[in-house]
C-alpha cells in the first residue's frame, strides 16, 4: 500500500458527511421559510431570541426571490442557537390544525352537497347528528341553495355553508 492509503485508512469517521451537513442545513432553511410565514401569535409561543424576531420581522420587506433566499438562510443560521424542540413542536402542532380544518372543510362541503343533492333524506340524517338545529330554517336554506345551484348563483350556497360550518363549530 502506498503511504496515502494507509493514512487514509488510519483516520476514521468522525461526524457527518458533508452531504449530510448540507441536507440538513436545506431541512433548516425550509424550516426558518415556514416558521417566518406563520402567524406572529404563534411563534410568540416560542422563546426566540431578539435576533431572530428582528430577521423574522424583516421577511415582508424582501420582494427579491435571491434576496429571499439568503434571508431563508439567515433565519436558519439563527435558528440553529434556539431551542429546535419547541420549534418542532410549534410546526407539529401548526401541522395538525391545519389538517383538522381541512378535515372539517371536506366534512362540511361533503354536507352541504348531500343536503342539496338528497333534500329531505339527508336533513333527517342531519337533524338526527345534530338535534340541536333548527329543521325550518335550514329547509328553507336547502330549498334556496337548490334553486340558486340550478340557476348558477353562489348566494345560497355559500349561506347553507356558513350555517353548517357555524352547526359544527358549536360542537367543539
């Protein structure tokens, strides 16, 4: 063996790849794009640092898709002196709201289209998940969404929507 080749057998592994250290650095830099456009009320959850609020702060002002990108990694840079377990546990949770409100939307919608679509069947069905409903008005509400689809207008419709996202949100 050459002299080259048994040095570089002597050394060993210590610590990532380099490849690794980049994926993870790319991780992060996501991670800064989605805490920075989430509501401010949220990330107020976390204990960050002045330095990072300033640069979160800083995101709406930047219009430049470059510019934007060094400030992804400017973010992440600060990113990584916080806390990261709390900051997983904020995109976690902010993961599970939104799935749940897009499971209530698709609950709602699938409602609203079975009333409109069945009329009376589906009310009872309705009335029995939800007793606590008015059954005239909501018939009446289900009459008009039928004519206005028929004719092609959004009015009742999205009025039927709103009274069965208000049903459904009074449960929770």
């Amino acid at each position: 063996m050459t002299e080259y080749a048994e040095e570089f057998e002597e050394e060993e592994f210590s610590g990532p790849s380099k490849s690794q250290i980049k994926r993870d650095k790319l991780a992060l830099q996501a991670l800064a794009e989605r805490l920075a456009l989430m509501p401010r009320r949220e990330l107020e959850r976390l204990n960050l640092s002045a330095a990072t609020w300033i640069a979160i702060d800083e995101t709406p002002r930047i219009k430049d898709q470059r510019a934007r990108g060094r400030h992804w990694k400017r973010i992440a840079n600060l990113l990584e002196r916080e806390d990261m377990d709390a900051v997983h546990a904020l995109i976690d949770d902010s993961g599970t709201h939104e799935r749940e409100q897009i499971a209530q939307h698709h609950a709602i919608e699938r409602w609203r289209e079975q009333l409109m679509n069945e009329g009376d069947a589906a009310l009872a069905d309705f009335i029995a998940q939800y007793p606590h409903v008015e059954r005239q008005p909501l018939r009446t509400l289900i009459r008009a969404a039928q004519r206005d689809a028929e004719r092609g207008k959004p009015d009742a419709p999205r009025k039927l929507f709103r009274l069965l996202r208000e049903t459904l949100e009074t449960l929770e």
